[in-house]
C-alpha cells in the first residue's frame, strides 16, 4: 500500500513541479530541478526523520518516473499551453499527490509506532515538504501558506488512518476510499474557496 502511494504521489508531484518550474519561466535545468524537489523532496524528509535510507536512494523507479513524467511533459508541449489550461492540470496532480503523499506518509508513522502527533508530523511533511523546498528556491510563498484548505487535508488523512490503525481496519479497500474522499475534498475545497477563518 505504501509504495502504490508512493508511485502515484511522484508522479502526481513531478506534474505539478514542472507547472510551477514553467510558471515561473524557469529553464531546462530550473524545471528539472523543480520536478525533481516537488516530487522527491517530502519523502527523503520523511525518511530521514524515521533513520531510514531514502526511498529514493534504495529504488529506481522514483527517478525514472520523474524524468519519464518530464520528457513527456516537453514531448506534448504542456509547456507551451495557456495559463488556463496548466492551471487546471497543476490543481488536480498537485491534489493527488498531496493526498498520495499524506497516505504515505501516515502509513510510514503507523510503521515505525508513532503517536497521533508523529504520524500527522510525518503525513504533513511527506505531502508538503517538497513543495516547500521547492518554492523556496524559486523565492516564492510556500503553496501550503497560502491555500487555505491544503495542509489541512494531510492532517484529516493522518488523523483518519490513526483511528483506522486503532480499529485494526487499514486495507487497501478503506484507503482506497479515504484517497477519494480526500481527493473529492481537496478539490471541493479549492473550487469553492473554502479556508480557515482567522476570526
């Protein structure tokens, strides 16, 4: 379950880092660089926190994904589409791979026996991490600050896949059913415009 979350999460991320990296009329090696930190970033933060060898470091498929995500991206000209149309597609791979990552990220936590707190810490950084680091570099808001229901998505999938954990009832059917659930919410949230109010 954690791999299949993790795949979809890289390649969800490294869509939405190349939008951002074209966004920001970064060249070859600033959108390869982008793609490559949205996608890969969360989970090499996530497992150095855990002592573990970076995912990415012990499998190739993560770096193949990436650079296949990418080449095709170019190959199909996305590069060259209007604002419009990459916006759409940046919102729906950037909300999978924040569910596909928060997913993972939990079901790391729930791994390694952490509390409620270390699994939703692990979830958020997983999910956002990347993201972060990536918009730091390009001198822009981290995306997470500025999107009202995004960080908030990761917490209720951790939170989520706790109680699941405590009910002994964490298959690949109830993920399954939680990643569309987040997903419906992630972009039900995003089109209606819902935050959470300061006051």
């Amino acid at each position: 379950m954690f791999e299949i979350a993790e795949y979809i999460g890289i390649i969800a991320f490294a869509m939405s880092g190349f939008f951002v990296g074209v966004k920001n009329k970064l060249d070859l090696l600033g959108i390869l660089i982008a793609t490559f930190l949205t996608a890969l970033g969360g989970g090499l933060i996530r497992d150095i926190i855990v002592n573990k060898t970076p995912f990415t470091f012990t499998h190739n498929y993560p770096g193949i994904m990436v650079i296949l995500i990418l080449l095709l991206l170019i190959l199909f000209k996305f590069h060259r589409k209007n604002s419009l149309e990459n916006k759409m597609f940046f919102i729906i791979s950037d909300s999978i791979g924040l569910v596909s990552f928060s997913i993972s990220g939990a079901l790391v936590g729930i791994e390694h026996h952490f509390n409620l707190t270390g699994i939703i810490f692990l979830a958020f950084i997983t999910a956002v991490g990347g993201g972060i680091a990536r918009d730091v570099i390009i001198n822009e808001v981290p995306f997470v600050l500025k999107t009202g229901f995004y960080g908030t998505v990761s917490i209720i999938i951790a939170i989520s896949l706790y109680l699941l954990t405590l009910l002994n009832a964490v298959t690949y059917t109830t993920i399954a059913l939680l990643f569309f659930f987040a997903l419906s919410l992630r972009l039900t949230a995003y089109y209606l415009k819902w935050s959470i109010p300061l006051k």
